[in-house]
C-alpha cells in the first residue's frame, strides 16, 4: 500500500499552492482527495495528479453561525465544486455578496493561507 496518499500529504500540497490528488495507472480513474486504493478497479497502483482546479458549484450552503476561526467572514459559503477534471470536493466559497451565489457558476481554486494550515477556497472564474 502507498502511504504517500495521506491526508497530511493532501494538506502539504494545499500549503505550496496544489490541488493534488491520485490516478489510477491501471483504469485512469482519478481522486480527490487522495486514496491509496482505487475506488473503481481496486489496483494499488496510483501516482499523484495535479488539478487544475477549475469547475462549478455543484451544491452550497449559507453559513451564519460560523466556527471559531471563520467569524470574521460570517456570513459565508461552503459547498460542493464539480471539477472539470471529474471528482467533486467541498471546500470555502468566496464571494463578497453570498446571497448571489448560485449553482453552475463557474469557480476557480483559492489557497487561503489559515493560522494553522491552508485552507481549499473557490472564488468566481
């Protein structure tokens, strides 16, 4: 088993600014985030692959009672990007009017620099 395929690796590649994830040598299958195993053909045999990170909302929520570390930004959105590449992941939405945020409107990846580790943010494209 590859162990590379971790969460903290994931986290890494988000602090120097890359959406990375894992492909399946033997199906092409791709994921995101990164799974040693592939979820389509099982084989064990992934290498890492470097997102573009272009898409569009695919579904979102209005945040108003925010965590701790987000109330400066409350309101805010999060939600679910269907990336062009094909996998889907959620992550912070960025817009300065929240209430116009809508389904199909196309995002692009924002790394936002967090106290305790890079955050995945998308802003309109």
């Amino acid at each position: 088993m590859n162990v590379t395929f971790t969460v903290q690796a994931f986290n890494e590649g988000l602090s120097q600014g890359k959406l990375r994830g894992s492909r399946c040598t033997k199906c092409g299958e791709l994921h995101l985030p990164p799974r040693p195993i592939c979820r389509s053909c099982g084989s064990r045999q992934l290498e890492w692959f470097d997102f573009k990170g272009a898409g569009y909302v695919e579904a979102f929520t209005i945040v108003g009672v925010p965590l701790s570390g987000f109330k400066e930004r409350c309101p805010y959105a999060v939600g679910i990007v269907k990336l062009d590449e094909g996998p889907a992941i959620s992550g912070l939405l960025l817009k300065e009017k929240v209430d116009e945020l809508k389904v199909g409107e196309r995002v692009e990846v924002v790394y936002i620099k967090g106290q305790e580790r890079t955050i995945l943010g998308f802003r309109a494209a």
